[in-house]
C-alpha cells in the first residue's frame, strides 16, 4: 500500500491516490510516527507535480512541514529540483512556508538567496516580511548569504526590501537585521571585506549599518582592511569604508564591561531618566490618552488667558489689572502652562513622529512667551518671561540627552547583543 502510494506521487496520479484512500482510510497517517521520512508530498515536490503535491498538502496540511533523512521539507526539494512555479504555488497557499527551516537552519529565502534567484527572494520578502531575520545554525541572515556566495543582485533585492519596507517598527527591523552579527561575531559588512567584495562594501556602507561595530576578534571592518592590506582589492575597499566614515577599533581596556557598569554607584544622572522611563511603563495607555487631553485642556485655556487676561490689558495709560495683581496672574498663568507642556512632552509615545509634534509644540510655546512679554506692563517681568522658557529648554533637553544616552549605552538595563554573544561563545548548546 505504502509502495503505491509513493508510485503515485512520483508520476502525480490522483486518481490512484483516491483509490488508495477508499482501500485504506488511514494510508496518510504512517508517517506522522515516523520523524524524518518522504512522504507523498516529498516525493511528488522533487519530481515537479504542482497538482498532484496541492492535493496532498489540502489532505494532509501538516505534512508540508515534515523534513525526509537528509533533512529537507517538500519546499526544499522543490526548490533543489527547481520546480519554481511548484514554489510559488506553496507559497501562495501557506506564506509561512517561506520560513520552514531544513538542514543547518536554511530556510527557502536562505537557498533562493545563494542561487541568486532575486525573483524568488522578492516574492519571499513580499509574502512574510518577517523570514528576513531568520538565521541559520552559524547565525548567519540572508545577507550573510549573499556576501558568502557573492549573489550582488540578491544582496541588492533584500538591502532595497529592508529601506522599503514601511510596516510597523520596520526602522528598528533594517537596523537589527543590517547590523546582525554571525557566529564569529562578523555583520554583513565584515563578511563583505573578508571576501573582498567591493560592491558589497559600497553598497552596505551607504545603508544603515554600523561601521564602529567589532567582531569577537575585536577588529572593525577597517581593521580587517589594514591587516590584509597586501590583498589587491584592499586599497579599494579601504577608500570605500574611508569615505563611508567607517573607524578602527580601539583598545577595549577603554570600554566598561556590562558587568562593569552595572556594579558602579548610580548617578544623579541616571536616576531621572529610569525614574521617568518606570513612571511611562507604569501609565497604561487608556490613563496616557487621559492624562493628555487634561493637558492639552490646559494648555489651551492657559494660552488663551494670556491673549484675553482678566478686564483686558490697557485703556489709554491706565492699566485694568493692577500690577500686583498682574504679578500673580502672570505667574499662576505662566507656571500652569509650562508644567502642561511638561506633561504632554512627557506622555507623547517616543519616536520620529514625536519630532514633528515637539517642533510645533516649541512654535505654539513661543507664540505664547510673545504674548506674555507684549501685554506685561514691567520690564522685570517681560526679563522673567524670556528667560523662564530659556531654562526650561534647557533642562528638558539636558534630561533629554541623558535618557538617550542611557538608553544606548544599556539599552535600558538589557544585555546587548555583543555582550549576549561573546556570553554564549562559550556557552553555545
């Protein structure tokens, strides 16, 4: 029974495989007990019947997933044996094909990658974005691929997907994959001028990618140049990473450890920006919503008390408000907006897109200060008004730079990922 039924995979007879199943109901159920076996599907992949395959694979769905003793799926085979338009109807029947991972952790981008087959990366990319970080056993993405097996056009196809693509935290998924670190700790760039491959290097070097970063030999990509500059193509190479700005390396006696840096006594300056960051985590995005109407609330009836002050401003030389009372007007005024702007720079979801808000947010602010100096009737109090937003910039920015920078530095208290490979190089399974 058995015997027929790969018989009738390998010439793609259907109607033989429904006679089988009137003979015996369970005759695809054999190799869900068995780990690494063809099946039906394996053998009717490599021989190239789409029809006969799409038939199995609607029968029996978790067979599409198996891997035979070599340790291939049916998705492999088709694409060793070249049966593209097979390929491309897996593709559009289950998109999560893509990512199925056969020996040594090579998915089908992986392989459409070293044959240079840019359509197939293409349509891979289009189908599940997310099969572009997928990594081999020696953590190697497909742009470690390309520069390994110098497939330029594929390097191409995916480096243009990563700058394309426009789905959420996409910025963060270009940098992560471009920037991504083998088990030797080499990126994309590294393998690029390892191999000599000048194009390569031109082309990652005018991406976002990072230049400064070192392998576990503690060496950059302009490093790697300088210790093999008697190569030919070095000299090429090493203007690229010139021009590109790339930087030798630099003695790591002068970088703090992780370790290092987490025994150290805490600073003033640290203090704020954690404090600040457990104060966001600990707001739930329905008390953020809230808190930011109340403050734009202010802020808006604030702005307009200082256009319209109480009785007006002046009639003929005379002044409606007394200046006392001015004086406590102006400050309750004053302090209620500024500690709303606060809250609203505070509550805004941090970002690229927070940039165009706080920038229209600085013109309304000093719209505002120009209010204030115009109808305030004292020479102190318009010195006050000017220089009372100067401080406030400047601490706001001041805390600004230090939340930045403790963030990159620790990536908020997280292990980096140089630190988590150098960790596992001797801890790998």
């Amino acid at each position: 029974m058995i015997d027929s039924l790969i018989s009738a995979a390998k010439v793609g007879d259907i109607d033989l495989l429904y006679k089988l199943i009137q003979m015996q109901p369970y005759v695809l159920e054999h190799t869900d007990f068995m780990p690494f076996v063809d099946t039906p599907l394996h053998v009717a992949a490599a021989a190239g019947h789409a029809s006969f395959a799409t038939e199995i694979m609607r029968l029996k769905p978790s067979s599409v997933w198996k891997l035979n003793q070599c340790g291939l799926s049916p998705m492999h085979l088709a694409l060793q044996n070249k049966h593209y338009r097979m390929v491309c109807r897996f593709v559009n029947i289950n998109k999560d094909l893509v990512r199925v991972k056969g020996r040594e952790g090579l998915t089908p981008l992986h392989i459409a990658t070293q044959t240079g087959r840019t359509d197939l990366v293409a349509k891979f990319l289009s189908a599940c974005p997310g099969s572009i970080e997928d990594v081999t056993v020696r953590s190697e993405t497909a742009l470690h691929i390309a520069v390994k097996y110098d497939q330029f056009k594929a390097l191409e196809v995916l480096v243009g997907w990563l700058q394309r693509n426009c789905q959420r935290l996409a910025e963060d998924r270009e940098k992560r994959v471009l920037n991504w670190q083998d088990e030797a700790g080499n990126t994309a760039l590294h393998l690029s001028v390892l191999k000599g491959f000048p194009q390569a290097v031109r082309l990652l070097i005018d991406r976002n990618i990072d230049k400064k970063v070192k392998n576990f030999e503690d060496s950059t990509a302009l490093d790697i140049v300088e210790i093999n500059q008697t190569q030919a193509h070095c000299a090429l190479i090493r203007n690229e990473l010139v021009r590109g700005g790339a930087l030798r390396g630099f003695s790591l006696a002068n970088v703090p450890l992780l370790e290092e840096e987490l025994r150290a006594k805490i600073t003033f300056n640290e203090r704020i920006p954690i404090y600040v960051t457990r104060l966001r985590k600990r707001i739930s995005n329905d008390t953020r919503n809230a808190l930011l109407v109340i403050a734009i609330l202010f802020v808006t009836s604030t702005y307009e008390e200082a256009l319209s002050p109480p009785g007006g401003v002046y009639q003929g030389e005379a002044m409606v408000m007394k200046m006392q009372t001015f004086f406590w007007f102006w400050s309750f005024n004053a302090w209620s907006f500024y500690l709303s702007i606060l809250m609203i720079c505070l509550l805004m979801p941090r970002g690229r897109i927070s940039l165009i808000v706080t920038f229209s947010l600085s013109i309304f602010f000093g719209c505002y200060v120009f209010s204030k100096m115009v109808i305030s009737p004292s020479l102190k109090l318009n010195t006050a008004t000017a220089v009372m937003p100067c401080i406030f910039i400047v601490f706001y920015s001041w805390g600004s730079s230090i939340y930045i920078r403790l963030a990159k530095k620790l990536k908020m208290y997280g292990y980096r990922q140089k630190d988590a490979l150098k960790f596992s190089r001797g801890n790998r399974w």
